[in-house]
C-alpha cells in the first residue's frame, strides 16, 4: 500500500511537471509525419476510431507521444487500423504488430476498443512496452497480467460534473448531451452521467428545473455526420442553449449546428476553445501529460512503476478539471470553481462513477433536472 501512495504522489507531481512542458511546446509545430531513414519508429500511436487529428482524444494522445519525440530526437509514427469505423480487432491487431515489426519500444494505444488486440500484441512482443489510454489491465492466454501493458484512466465523472455544475451556475436551463460511442463507452458514459449530476446539483442549489436532452444517436463511431448535425441543428432550434460533445469528431457536426443557431458547445478531453467561438467550456482530461508521462517512465528505467498497474487519474492528480484560462463563463466564477475542486480533492463531494450505460441516466434519480432520452 506504501508503494502504492508514493507512486501516486509522483504520478500527480509529474502530472503538473508534464503538463507544463506541454504547455510550453506547440504541437501544431510538430509534423505527424516523418521519414526515417532506416525505416524505424521508436514511439508509435495506434489510433482509435475516428481521425487522428481529431482535436479531441485522438489528437489529444497524439500530441504526448509527437512532444516526447520532438523533445528527445526519437522517431515516430501513427497507424490506424483499416477499414475506418468498420475497423476489426484483426484490423487493430494488424496496426499494432506494425508498429512492432517497424522497431517501436513504445507503443500508445488510444480507446477501450484495443483492449482484444492489445492482450494478443503485448503477449507476441513481451519486449515492446505498451501504454493504454482509457484502457485497464491485459492478460495472456494463460491469466497472466501482461507487465508490458500500463493502462491509465481517467475520472471522467469528475470532469462531467464540473461542466454541468458550471454550465447551470452560469445560467442556462436547455441543455443537451450527444455522446460517442454508442452509449456502451465506459469514459463517455462517466462523463455523462458526471455532467447530469453536476447540472443536478447546481439546479438543486439555484432552485430551478434544467432540461438535458441526452443521446448516443449518431455517435457510435466518434466521426461527424450530416445526421447528427441535423439532429443539433432541431435541438437548438427547439430551444436548446449549451450542448455537451462527448465523442471526438462528432464535436464538427454539432459546432457547425451551434453556428447556424448562435447556440453554445462544452467541448472534450482537450481544450476545444481555439477550435469553435461557441465552445464555452471544456471538460478535461490530461490524456497529453499522461501520455508523455508514461513514456517518460519507461525511458527513465522506471516502468515496473506503472507496467500491468490500474490507474485511475481524477482531481487529485490534477489530471480533470475546466479551462479556467480561456473558458466564456461569466458568471460561475474562478473562486467557485476552486471551491467545488477543493471539495473533490478533499473527499467532500463525491461523484457517482457508475457507468450508465444507454438510457440508464434516465432512472437515476436525479433532482431539478428532466432527462429526456432520444
């Protein structure tokens, strides 16, 4: 157990350290591709659905493995797994084996889709480490915890709830949640069912009813469509005012649809603000910092600190939060949210993490807040 809370301790102090690097070096900067003359990729990136460069988790992931690189002279490549959204766990498997045969030593995988081919990988080349964003523990055939395997997670209930708290705080009653993934997606359905109580909590301290529209229409594969956007465009028309984008490139479709009705978007994972004038807020994740903060560990020597280990990064690894720097608020207020932060750190508020799946929020039996299903 001692080892336990050190290692979380460091996690968190190198959390913040990480963060600042990436804060100081622009990614934009840094090419997603380049040619190495030997045809070996030391780090490389295996994609989840959706496009790589997504501004949201893909992109997000990404960008820790390009800073890493460029900051040390190390070459790299991504792979995405054929077929698009149609992709296979051979297809996955397939990318990853490539990464390996091209001479990676670290291999990112980004999604809980992975976690099939990433057992059948890390099992054929114990010697290349593996790092699994929103992932958990991998065994071989055998039951085995594959130490090569370092999943991290996140506390993305944490984040929901600061967005939703906020959001209703700052005076809007018509809200909307779309989600990725199908409404099967376990960080999805966390950040969901965090937003719902977030805006439950808030309605409840304001004594006021909220509506939240809640769907995983059209977002079972992260990617924009004309139908999901056409399905925000009816909600802001039919007075919707803030909508949460939980799903990666499904963010497109509803920003476009935000424009045509001057309605507003909570964006996810990363900072959205820069990409959209209606991205109010976003709810956070530190996927970047995390990211290049595994990698480090296995060029520090110090990956059996992480290596077939279950973390979970929430508040008190500094690792969720809002964007308290280029957030639209105004009127929940930098003070409250440290407040509402501090009592997440200090065990005074706790958030459901149960994972809600589907229409599940529905029943939950949240107050001042209607949910209605589509």
């Amino acid at each position: 157990m001692k080892k336990f809370l050190v290692m979380l301790l460091t996690l968190a102090l190198a959390l913040c350290a990480f963060a600042a690097v990436a804060e100081s070096v622009n990614p934009d900067d840094i090419a997603n591709e380049m040619t190495d003359a030997n045809g070996v990729y030391e780090l490389a990136f295996v994609t989840d659905v959706g496009q790589l460069m997504d501004k949201s988790f893909n992109q997000g992931t990404w960008n820790g493995v390009k800073i890493y690189a460029a900051n040390n002279g190390l070459s790299y490549k991504y792979y995405q797994p054929a077929n698009g959204e149609q992709a296979t766990d051979e297809d996955r498997y397939d990318a990853m084996k490539a990464a390996a045969d091209a001479g990676a030593k670290v291999v990112v995988c980004a999604g809980f889709l992975q976690a099939s081919a990433l057992s059948r990988a890390a099992a054929e080349y114990p010697d290349v480490n593996w790092v699994f964003i929103d992932g958990w523990t991998q065994t071989d055939a055998n039951g085995n915890v594959l130490t090569n395997v370092a999943p991290i997670a996140f506390k993305e209930e944490q984040s929901g709830y600061l967005a939703g708290y906020a959001i209703v705080k700052e005076g809007f009653t018509k809200l909307g949640f779309m989600g990725g993934g199908g409404g099967t997606n376990a960080a999805c359905c966390r950040y969901g069912y965090g937003f719902a109580q977030g805006v439950s909590a808030a309605a409840k301290e304001m004594g006021v009813e909220v509506e939240l529209k809640y769907t995983w229409q059209y977002g079972a594969a992260f990617a924009a469509s004309q139908e999901l956007q056409t399905m925000a465009n009816g909600w802001y028309m039919g007075g919707t005012e803030v909508i949460f984008s939980c799903g990666g490139s499904i963010f497109s479709s509803i920003t476009a649809a935000a424009a045509a009705n001057e309605g507003f978007v909570i964006g996810v994972d990363v900072d959205q603000s820069n990409e959209s004038e209606y991205v109010i807020t976003s709810a956070l994740k530190g996927i970047t910092a995390a990211t290049n903060w595994a990698i480090t560990k296995y060029y520090a020597g110090e990956w059996a600190e992480i290596g077939g280990i279950n973390m979970s990064l929430g508040a008190n690894d500094d690792a969720v939060g809002l964007p308290v720097d280029t957030w639209s608020l105004e009127n929940f207020t930098v003070a409250e949210y440290e407040a509402l932060m501090a009592a997440i750190k200090d065990g005074t508020l706790t958030i459901d993490n149960t994972v809600m799946e589907n229409d599940a929020v529905v029943n939950a039996g949240l107050e001042n807040v209607t949910i209605i299903y589509e």
